[in-house]
C-alpha cells in the first residue's frame, strides 16, 4: 500500500487543525475579528463540503476536511460565546440569503462533482466576500498567522491530490480555490500592509 497520500491526508489535516486553534487564540486576543457571516456559512457548508468532497476522492485526501468540519463548528460557537460577532451590515444579509439559496440546492444534485462545484464556487466564494472586503479596507481585521497555516494546509492537499490523481477534476479545483482564498486574506492582513494604514 502507498502510503505517501496518508502522510500529505495527516500533515494536511493537522496544520488545517493548527491553524482553527491558532485562529480561536487570535480571536480571543482580539487579534482577529470574525466576520459574522463568513463564520456561520463556514459551520453550515463544512458538513456539506465534506460529504460531497469525500465521494469524489478517499479518505486520506478528505482527511483536512473531516477535521475542518468540526474545527469550523467549535470556531464559530467560541466567537459567539465570546461575543466576538458583529451585527451584519446590510450588504452581508444579502450574501447571506444567497448562500443560502445555493446551499439549499446542493441536495438537488446527485454528481459529487456537481455538487462539490455548487458547494464551492456559490456559497463559499460569497461566503468569503464579508471576510475579504473586510481585510481589504481594514488589514486590522485579521492577523495572517492562521491564514497562512491554511493556507499551507491546503498545498500539501493539492500536491496530495495531484500526485495521487484520479481523473477526477474537482479534488484538484477545490484545494487550489480554497488555497488562493486563504491566501489572498493572508496576504491582505500581513504586517508589511498595515503600516501603511493608521493604527486603529
């Protein structure tokens, strides 16, 4: 048995556990400020995301996503009791009744992959909007730490992915997409970018 795809599933999954607990530190340090929506959808969708991914690769490769399905519940649950939340503006309902919606037609799809696309591309990718906006205009929002540990995590999922490839496209798609987005809000909140802004 190979077991190269079990090494890249285990040191994928703990730096994806690595970063949920380095998050949870920011965030009670008020290092970080977890965007109300973003969060919520990411507890909803982890389950989703898991279940769909899961039927188009094994198990070592959805190994990450088993250990984010509970990571994002546990996170959002500490942000709420630590009432770290803010009221959503008004632009965030509407990313939120959008997701929503195509959450809600995930269980119309019987392709894995189909359904592993509309998990990906619509609610996850507005899901993350809140997020990004906000870094964007306020790097304080976010400390890149556990963005960059996510970051990381989702490379060793797509070099897992590619060298155990299986034809099947969207075990390659979702890490690449997950690992852009992750990084772009790495990227947003480093260091380096908030000197240039004035310390809130």
């Amino acid at each position: 048995m190979n077991s190269l795809p079990w090494i890249l599933g285990v040191i994928a999954a703990l730096l994806h556990t690595a970063g949920y607990i380095t998050y949870n530190v920011q965030s009670k340090k008020k290092d970080s400020t977890p965007n109300t929506v973003s969060w919520f959808i990411w507890a909803l969708m982890a389950g989703l995301n898991l279940s769909s991914f899961a039927q188009i690769t094994d198990i070592p490769h959805a190994l990450q996503y088993v250990a984010g399905t509970f990571a994002a519940i546990v996170t959002f649950v500490l942000a709420l009791y630590w009432r770290r939340f803010a009221w959503p503006e008004p632009i965030e309902w509407l990313v939120l009744i959008f997701c929503l919606i195509t959450m809600g037609l995930w269980s119309t799809f019987k392709d894995a992959s189909i359904a592993n696309a509309v998990v990906l591309f619509f609610p996850l990718l507005g899901s993350i909007w809140p997020t990004f906006d906000g870094v964007r205009r306020d790097p304080f929002k976010e400390t890149s730490l556990a963005w960059w540990v996510w970051t990381a995590a989702f490379a060793v999922n797509l070099l897992n992915n590619v060298l155990s490839w299986n034809d099947k496209w969207m075990s390659v798609i979702n890490p690449i997409v997950l690992l852009v987005c992750h990084g772009s809000i790495a990227w947003l909140s480093r260091k380096a970018r908030k000197q240039r802004f004035p310390t809130p």
